[in-house]
C-alpha cells in the first residue's frame, strides 16, 4: 500500500486506461532519491495486468556505454529484429554489435530511436505494452535519445512509457515536450501512518526525530528507524539513505557482500555469470540467502539477479574498497571471456585497473576494432574512448580518442564526436591527421548554427595543412567559405578565395567560382555580377564530379535552384529522398526535404510543397536542425501568403526575421511582402522589399525582385522599380529558363508604354506555357487582364482572367483569386459561387501527413512499409489511415487507388 499518493496513483492509472484503449502515452516521474518513484513504478509494473512489461535500471557505472540501458529493456526480444525494416534492422544490430556493417551515408542515431518504436509497436500488436525504466538519470545518452525519440512518436500505439528520473545528487534527464509529474514529500498525516506502521515500536521522541528528519521523504522513514544517528545530524535524507543500506551491507557475511558487489558492478546481472565470478572470489550460490532475507537482493523470472532499490547498487559498489571493485570487475572480465563475450570481457577488464595499463588498452583497442568491423560503431567508440583512457603513451592516447571521434560520428552521435575530437587533437602530432578531427568539429557548430566558430575552425586547420596536404586543405577553405556564407560573412568568402589562390590550392578555381556565386546572388549590390554569379555556378556544378559526402550531393540540389532549374532539382531531391528514407538517414532527410519543398513550390506543387516542408520541419525539430527548420518554416509561409492566411504568415516568419540570417530572413521578409501584395498594401510591401535590396545580405532576394517591381508599380512609384526590373532580367537571361524570362517581360510590361506592354505581357503569356510556375503564370496573365479590361479590351481580358481564376483557385490562392474577380466584374461578368465553387478536390480534406499516407496506400505499400519511409509505426500508419477514409468517402484500402488524389 503506498500512502499519500493519491494524485500520482490517478496519473499512473490513468496511464494504464488510455494505454488498454490504444493510445500511446509517456510520463515522467521526477523527484529526490528515495522520494517513492520506484514503488510507483512497481504500482505501475503491479497494476499492468493483461500488457506485456519491459523494464530496466540506469546503471550509473554503464553510462558510458552506448546502448547499454536500451539493451537491459528490450535485449529479451532482439529475436524479432529480423522483422524489422532492413534499415531499422540494421541500425539496431550496429547498436548492439549484432552484425555486419551496413554500406551507407553514415551512422544515424535517429534511425535506432525509429527502430526502437517499431519494435515496441510490434510487441503491443499482441497485447498492450508497459515500458517502466528507473534511475532514468543513469540511462548512458544514446539511449536516452532513442527512448524519447520512440515516445514522442507514440500516437495510436498501445504502449505507455514511464520514465522515473532523480533531479538532486545525480545527472539530469532531459525529457523537453514530455509530459512531467514531480513526486513530492508526503504530508505529515501520511508520514505519520507510513511510519506507525513499519516502527510502531518507536519511542514517541524517536518517532518524531525520524518525522523531522525525514521530511515526507518515504524510504527515509523506512530507512532511518534502523539507523545509527548522531545528535543533530545535519545530513540529508539521501545521504542518511545511503547510509542506512551501507549499514544492512556491512552487516553481511563477508561473502554475501561480494555477491552484492558483483551484482552492483555488473549491467546484465546473469545469474550464471555472478556466480562464476563469485566462485573466483571465495563465494557461492548459497551466500545470495542473506542478502536476499535483508531485502537488498532478488532474483527474477528471467534468472538475473538485481537489487532491490537502487540506492543499494550505490552503496554496495560505492562503498565497498577499490581493491575489492578491481577484483570484482576482473572476476566478471574473467567469466565473460570464457562464455566468449568479448565485449564485457573489455569493459570488466577496463574497470578492472586503477591506473594506465598498455596491455589492457591494447585488449580494449583491438575489441573495439572488431566491433566496429561488425557494425558497432557506438560500442566500439566507447572503447576506444576507454582505452585512450588507459593509455600511458600520449601519441597511442591521441590515435585511440581520434578512433573514437571517427567511431562516434559514424554512429551519428556528433555531440559526443566533438567532445572526443578536441580531446585528441593536443596528443596528435600530424597536422593532417588532426585536420579529420577538425572536420568533423567544424561540421558541428555549422550544422547548430554556430557558423562563425565553423568558419574559424575550418579556416585555420585549412591553412595549416595547406603544403602538407593540399587536397584536404581545399576542402577544408570550400567548408569554410560555406560556413562563411551560411553566416551572412560574404567578406570572408573573398578572403578564402584569395588565400586559396594564393596558396595554389587544387581547388583554387571553385573557391574563386563560390565568391562569384555569392556575389551573383546578391541583387542590386554593386559586387552583384549576374552574369558571373551564373557562369560560376555552372563551373561548380561541372565540377562536382566527385562528391566528397552526403551533403556536397545535397548542395548540388541547391544549386539547381539556384540556377532556375526546379525540374532538376527536384529531380535531385526526389533521387536523395528515396536514398535516404530506404537508409533510413532520418538526419540528412531534413536538408533534403528542404531542396524538394522549394522546388515543388516554384513548380506550383503546392500541395506536395506543404507536406515535405511540414515532414521537414517535424524532422529538423526533432534532430536539433534549427536552420533547417527555419529555413522549412519560410516555404510553409510563403504558401500562406499566397492563400492569404495572414496569422500563419506571421507566425512562421518571426523567428527567421529575429535571427536574421539569410536566405530564411530573406524569403521571410519575401513571404509578408507577397501576403501585402495579395490583399492591396502595395506601399507596405514595396516599403519591405526596398529594405530587403538596400541592406548588406541579400541571398535569396532574385526570386523578390518582380515583387518588387509590382509593388512599386501599383503604389504610383514605378521609378523605384526599374533597377529590380533590369537586374532580374539579366538574370533570365543567364539562366535561359522560360518561366524567367516570362517573369522578366512582365516586369517590363508593367513599366512599359501602352504599345510595348502590350507585346511584352503577350510574350509572356506565350513563354509561361512551356512550363515552370502556375502560381507566376497567373500573376502575368491578371496583370494582362487588367490591362486589356482598362484598355477596352474585354473579350480578350476575360480569356486571361479565366485562366487566371482557374490556377488561383486550384492553388487556393483565395485573395489573388478574389482580386481576379472583382476584375472579371468589372469586365462585365457576373460571377456565381466562391473559390471553391463546384471544387471537388478530395486531397485538400486531408492534413499534411494524411495525404502521405494515403498515397503511399493506394500506390500498394503495406502499413509497414510506409512506417518505414515516414518513421512512423505501422499503428501510427494505420490510424491516419482509419481517419482519412471517411473524409474520402471509401471503406476500404483497396479502393484508394481509384482516387484523384494530387
């Protein structure tokens, strides 16, 4: 019986209630050592009846072993890893060194998070699924991050997960956006019956001593009672706790105490193996009874032995000497090597020596190889990381911690890369070999947006291995001109240029072709050489035969961008996406969808624009790519500007103008011009836009300038237009698109005379018609009809507002389509219904991620499949599925491929 707890008891079983009805649900328990999260725990474990229970302990001795707590929960049904997706399937083995290395773009912890939810959703397929896990404090991080990645995806799965963590004397769980219940003191009512109950012998002045000194803490007050205290103890419940179990301990023959420690120092607690250990230490089976009759050991269903509380494994192992912890992890290295585990024979032998040690470094270091050969990069790293511990050379230090750099960043865990490449570069006398290390700092802080501190840090390991290695050297000024750029430095990029040149790089000529990119892609400034900028974009991508990684392959889909190019690079994109969903790169799939986004929105694919944007930023959230998600945010706003949705607009471009870091400053300020523009406020616009040209960075800004050029227009001030009109025509002309030039000549048309806007919007009429963007050509052909109806020409102007309203309204551009109306009236039409008049568009009933599914459905996937593309469970997939039918009017799946559904 728990005392007190009533509201957490509520919480827990209501838990339990929405878990039994198919909804999936997290909570974490956070509180002080000893404070009841455990016995909450074990109400939960208790009350579970009819679900399957996966539970586990965060070991503080196994942080530092990646995977370790993720192994302890779920390590019983890695027989069902084979159903897994294949990249899923795979990523697991790599985390747990259960196979061979799969031939991919890199590690990518956020696939093992993935895999992880698949394989809980396919164990509650059968029953619904308790997943408890305390000390969630010591879970090792890798776990941690692909628990919270499984529990942030539980929507229509049957699985609960609950999380108990310490938030005093240990580290923090971080769990952001995971719903939280702190479990407090009890009341004195309840301490006071807690404890009659179990010391109801107390004298009455002990009693209340033990009240006050445990303060509502639970196990304080069952703890205390028994123990020996000094008058005014000014210690703390949690170190009175520790005290009281290293009391119970120190009380046990001198065996069972050694079973305890062996118990304490070991994460997979076999029966078999802590006995083997045992026996080399001078005990046996039958000195487990006195630990067991005290409450501090106990064996379960699955013949492993544990503790009871976790504050025991504390202070079993944190009490107990050095020299009996050496030994004990020696006993246990020398159990695991004779069943053939060479992995826990490295990590017992590790912690089986209180100083450097070669031999043992040397054992960890060539375990580590081996595991790395079999795809455990994680583990391997952590090795090599331990073994550089060992170490008592400083140059084998060095080599071991730049393995373990290199190991970590494959497996996908850059933060802790970084942390490991710093640590090896002090103890690395080739300035080559350090450069890999900078590499993959650098990276880092580029792709968290720390972009000046990647300039820094590229440029100066660039210089430095300049004649040693020219080609790296190269790369490194080429990561650093970018890093530049993603800064808004466009001065910095220059100056690598001119040092590249200098230097007689191999590269010299791309770092000279990136300066002339930059510099063509800033409008209206006097460095902006169009014609330049786009001959140097050609030169690159003519260049980039060899692609030196994953994102050199997805900045060559920008660049067909920038080019004008949208076929291409959503070519590109669509060429990535299929690459990475089927590798299961959930990481590298952000850039990605960010190309694919633009691209199909430039196209006029507005509505496939929007569901690879939100998939893109839901994906950038998730795996801490805030440039990405930004940059994402102003595609989706540009889409509400054109439908007109002024509060979206708003909301998804405050944070890109904050920062104020272009491009997505850029195409921030671009989308609440184009929203001006669609509701009449040509003056705002025009205000906004003329800002945009007239300040230092203006990447991204080509694409505004007809913008511009009409807002100038309609506000009575064509003068202010005609710089932007020339400049975006030379650019048309340079990148020889139809839909460019078509743009170009209604810039011109607009600041024409009669006769010469008439031929020019008709030219551009005619060019729109070879492609490119529905949502421009329907621009060019309103503006032609306002002409031709204020020029008396109303049979002709309707033709083009027809055609106008038509696309508008398709796009559900509800203001432009307004606009074209109020023309078409005053042509003289009369006009029934609104803008969805007589639509039938049964794809805009649908959200974002229901659509995805739905298509994926009907083009003959099955629930698991399209899980696996959208990193979602086969459950998820099937709810989305069971919601979008009655929206589509069918019953079943087999009936979607008769849909319209683009």
């Amino acid at each position: 019986m728990l005392y007190g707890r009533d509201e957490e008891l509520a919480a827990i079983d209501r838990l339990l209630g929405q878990v039994r009805g198919g909804h999936g649900r997290t909570l974490v328990l956070r509180g002080e050592a000893g404070i009841g999260k455990t016995a909450l725990l074990d109400h939960a474990v208790a009350e579970a009846s009819g679900m399957r229970v996966l539970r586990g302990t965060g070991v503080e001795y196994e942080s530092g072993m990646p995977y370790a707590g993720l192994h302890m929960l779920v390590g019983g049904h890695l027989d069902r890893v084979d159903a897994l997706p294949e990249a899923q399937a795979g990523a697991l083995r790599a985390a747990f060194n259960m196979g061979a290395r799969q031939d991919t773009d890199g590690g990518d912890r956020f696939l093992v998070g993935l895999a992880v939810l698949t394989l809980l959703a396919d164990l509650a397929e059968e029953k619904p699924l308790l997943c408890a896990v305390d000390d969630a404090q010591w879970l090792d991080g890798p776990s941690v991050e692909a628990l919270l990645f499984a529990a942030r995806r539980l929507e229509a799965e049957p699985i609960g997960m609950l999380f108990a963590a310490r938030d005093m004397d240990a580290p923090e769980f971080p769990a952001p956006g995971l719903p939280e219940l702190r479990v407090r003191g009890l009341g004195k009512a309840a301490a006071t019956e807690l404890l009659a109950r179990h010391a109801a012998e107390l004298p009455r002045h002990v009693h209340h001593e033990v009240l006050a000194a445990a303060m509502g803490n639970p196990l304080a007050l069952l703890e205390l009672p028994g123990l020996r205290t000094q008058a005014h103890d000014a210690s703390s419940a949690y170190e009175r706790i520790q005290r009281s179990f290293a009391e119970k301990i120190a009380a046990l023959p001198e065996p069972s105490r050694t079973l305890l420690l062996l118990v304490a120092a070991d994460d997979l607690g076999g029966t078999g193996v802590v006995v083997d250990a045992a026996g080399r230490l001078g005990a046996s089976v039958g000195d487990l009874e006195p630990a067991e009759r005290r409450g501090l050991l106990r064996s379960t269903a699955d013949g492993r032995l544990e503790v009871r509380h976790p504050l025991v494994r504390t202070a079993a192992y944190g009490e107990a000497p050095l020299g009996l912890r050496l030994a004990a992890h020696r006993a246990l290295a020398d159990a695991y090597r004779e069943r053939g585990d060479g992995c826990h024979h490295a990590w017992h032998l590790a912690r089986s020596e209180g100083g450097p040690d070669e031999v043992v470094a040397a054992v960890l270091e060539s375990t580590a190889d081996a595991e790395r050969d079999t795809g455990g990069d994680a583990s391997a790293a952590a090795m090599y990381e331990t073994a550089a511990g060992l170490s008592p050379d400083p140059a084998a230090r060095g080599r071991r911690l730049a393995s373990a750099a290199r190991a970590y960043a494959f497996a996908g865990l850059a933060d802790k890369a970084v942390e490991l490449a710093a640590r090896a570069e002090p103890d690395l006398p080739d300035p080559v070999a350090r450069a890999g290390l900078t590499l993959i700092r650098a990276s880092l802080a580029d792709e968290q947006d720390r972009t000046k501190e990647a300039y820094r840090m590229f440029a100066e390991t660039a210089a430095s291995v300049a004649e040693l290695d020219p080609r790296t050297s190269g790369y490194l000024f080429f990561q650093a001109a970018g890093a530049a750029a993603n800064a808004g430095d466009f001065a910095s990029v220059a100056v690598i240029a001119a040092r590249g040149a200098e230097l007689d790089l191999p590269n010299a000529s791309h770092l000279r072709a990136l300066t002339r990119v930059f510099a063509g892609q800033n409008p209206l400034a006097a460095s902006g050489d169009v014609t330049a900028g786009v001959a140097a974009l050609r030169e690159l991508m003519a260049g980039m035969n060899a692609c030196y990684s994953p994102h050199d392959r997805i900045r060559i889909g920008m660049w067909h961008i920038l080019l004008g190019d949208l076929e291409g690079a959503a070519e590109t994109a669509a060429e990535l996406e299929r690459r990475y969903r089927a590798q299961g790169a959930i990481g590298l799939l952000a850039h990605v969808l960010m190309i694919r986004s633009r691209a199909l929105l430039m196209l006029g694919h507005h509505r496939d624009a929007r569901t690879a944007a939100a998939e893109g930023m839901r994906i950038a959230a998730d795996t801490g790519q805030h440039r990405i998600r930004v940059y994402l945010a102003t595609v989706l706003a540009l889409l509400a500007a054109v439908e007109g949705d002024e509060e979206r607009c708003a909301e998804l471009t405050e944070e890109a103008l904050a920062r104020g870091v272009p491009p997505s400053s850029v195409h921030a300020a671009a989308a609440r011009s184009l929203l001006d523009l669609g509701l009449g406020r040509h003056e705002a616009a025009l205000s906004r836009l003329s800002d945009v040209v007239a300040g230092p960075s203006r990447q991204g800004a080509i694409a505004s300038l007809p913008d511009l050029v009409e807002a100038a227009v309609r506000a009575g001030r064509p003068e202010l237009g005609r710089e932007a009109a020339d400049w975006y025509a030379g650019w048309a002309r340079q990148i020889g698109r139809p839909w460019a030039e078509a743009i170009a000549l209604r810039c011109t048309a607009l600041l024409a005379a009669d006769d010469a806007a008439d031929a020019a919007f008709a030219q551009a009429v005619e060019l729109h018609r070879e492609g490119g963007t529905p949502f421009e050509r329907a621009r060019t052909e309103l503006l032609y009809g306002e002409w031709l109806r204020r020029s008396r020409r109303r049979n002709d102007a309707r033709a083009q507002l027809h055609s106008a309203l038509e696309a508008f309204e398709r796009l559900g551009a509800a203001p432009w389509a307004e606009r074209v109306r109020t023309e078409l009236r005053a042509a003289g039409e009369s006009l029934a219904g609104g803008a969805d008049a007589g639509r039938d568009d049964l794809a805009a009933l649908l959200t974002p991620q229901e659509l995805q599914v739905v298509r994926l459905a009907a083009a003959g996937l099955s629930n698991r499949e399209i899980g696996a593309q959208l990193f979602l469970s086969p459950r998820t997939v099937g709810y989305h599925l069971y919601k979008a039918y009655p929206k589509l009017g069918v019953a079943a799946r087999g009936e979607l491929a008769r849909l319209d559904l683009t």
